[in-house]
C-alpha cells in the first residue's frame, strides 16, 4: 500500500490482536480518579502551565500598557473626526 507524503499510517481495527483491544482502557490519567482526584489534576496542570509562561518585566508592562494607551486614545480621535464628519455632512445633505 502506498502512502501519501506525510500521512500517517494508522492500522484497521480489524488488524489489531484481540488482547491488543481489551488492555487498551479508556481514560487515561483520569481512568480511576474520583472528582476531588480530578480537581487535583487540573489545578497541578495549571500550575504547571503557568511556570511555563514567559512574564514581562516592569519595564516592559509599563512600555506595553503606554503603546496601547496611546493608542487607544488615538483612534477616539479618528473615531470622533469621522463621526463629526459625517455628521456635517448629513446636515449638509438633507438640509
């Protein structure tokens, strides 16, 4: 059987021993946890995620938070320019 590039091979139920399918269990990690078990998990997973985030420093959040001020403040004024505008000339046009 030829493949495609870069596809993967994936075998037929029909072709997997029948001990193959009864030890495969369903679940996972979370096979045989209660809740309180799983609330555990999720909050160790958290965690971990959070170490794995990359945290600006001082300078930087400050330096972030003033780009997006400006901003911000920029784009009410083109907003209110617009809508003067616009206003203006709706006025002009019906009178």
């Amino acid at each position: 059987m030829t493949d495609a590039v870069g596809s993967i091979d994936m075998p037929d139920a029909e072709d997997e021993a029948p001990e193959a399918r009864k030890k495969a269990r369903k679940g996972g990690k979370r096979g045989k946890k209660g809740p309180f078990g799983r609330l555990a998990l999720f909050y160790r997973q958290i965690i971990a995620e959070l170490r794995k985030v990359v945290w600006p420093t001082r300078g930087q959040l400050t330096t972030y938070t003033t780009v997006v001020i400006i901003f911000v403040v920029v784009m009410i004024g083109l907003v209110t320019v617009i809508d003067f505008g616009l206003q203006e000339a709706v006025k002009y046009v019906l009178g």
